[in-house]
C-alpha cells in the first residue's frame, strides 16, 4: 500500500455534516491533547494535568486539544484494538454529532466504528514529526495498518503531511511512518474515525 491515499473520489462527502461538526466541536467537552516529547512526571498529577503544568511553567505549546467521541473500555492496550467497536464507548460529546454518525453508517466505508476523535490543533501551534506506533512492539496479531478515516475542513483545514506528502481533505495515511502539520494562523480540527474497512472499500482503494 502506499503511504498516503485521497479519498475524495471513493468517500461521497456531498451529505457530509459540516456545519453540524463546527457546532458539536464548540458544545463538547474538551481535553489537553498529549504534548509530543513530554517527560515530566509530577505526583500526583494525571497525564494530562502534567500537559497543562508543562504549558504554564516551561512555556512549553499545547499541541491542542481532543475530543472523544468514544473512550475506550480500557486504556493499556486500547491503542491495538481502536477499530473494535465492542472496545470503545461513546461518551456524552457523541450526542452533539448525530449526523455524523448518520454519515459513517451510511456512506459504505466501516462494517464496524471503534474509536472516533475531533483533534483541536490551537492558533499558531502545530503538530510536530512523529509516528504514531513502532510496530515492532505491537504483540503480533496487531501488527498492521489501522484503517481508519481522516477528514479536516476543506476550506479552513489541518495541512498535514506523511512522509512529506501533503493529504487531501479526506484522507487515509500509513500514521507508522513519519507526519505533521504545519502551524496555521486560526483554530483548525480534523476527525479521526477508526473502524474495520468493508470489503467493498477496500476493493476501491486498490483503484486510487
């Protein structure tokens, strides 16, 4: 497979929620988005409010925010298993996106959906090069390609790059290999939504 694939001719987009997404962004409960290369360990204090003492004392920039749509039953291995819907719970932010999910079911793409998420990249911040996972220390029934959908604004959206290719608007990318986004002037978001392919869509990735 290659690393980057546009979807814009295989995933109709025409009935694609929009205006619902920018509303449930705003009505939904959001959490700092872990900062990449964060070492600090301070007792006492979860994941994330280590991300938010790291911001205010050191300088250092949120990368942004997230959004959970679904959270995972339990988190040491959710990573593996984010396309496994029975894994995956929605949470109350689910409520505020019911076109969406109206959307996935209907547009042939996912015979199953695990995990959904709206990742918030703030003013000015980007997300810097990284890999999502080092598959060599993945247990070996997980060691392949998430299937997953990438969808951002196609007016106002991420720029994200894989392997220093630029993505369309919607997107699938080989997130083990290396990616990042360039920082942008105002907020931008993007949705991930992690499932199980038909096998109908994957007959039409052999075509792009």
């Amino acid at each position: 497979m290659k690393d980057v694939y546009d979807l814009t001719s295989i995933v109709d987009s025409a009935f694609f929620p929009w205006d619902e997404v920018a509303l449930g962004i705003a009505k939904s409960a959001k959490k700092a988005s872990i900062f990449y290369g964060h070492d600090h360990n301070i007792h006492g204090l979860t994941a994330e409010q280590q991300v938010w003492h790291k911001s205010i004392t050191a300088g250092s920039p949120l990368k942004g925010l997230d959004i959970l749509l679904t959270t995972a039953n339990t988190w040491h291995d959710a990573w593996y298993k984010l396309g496994l819907e029975e894994h995956w719970t929605p949470t109350a932010n689910l409520q505020n996106f019911p076109l969406l999910q109206t959307w996935v079911k209907e547009s042939n793409i996912f015979k199953q959906v695990g995990r959904q998420i709206v990742f918030i990249q703030l003013q000015n911040s980007n997300t810097p090069k990284h890999i999502d996972q080092d598959l060599k220390n993945a247990p070996e029934e997980y060691r392949k390609n998430s299937e997953f959908i990438w969808i951002t604004s196609p007016t106002m959206g991420k720029k994200l790059f894989v392997n220093e290719v630029q993505t369309s608007h919607i997107a699938w990318f080989n997130n083990y290999t290396e990616h990042y986004t360039l920082p942008e002037t105002g907020l931008r978001w993007s949705i991930r939504i992690d499932g199980l392919f038909t096998d109908d869509f994957k007959e039409n990735l052999k075509h792009i």
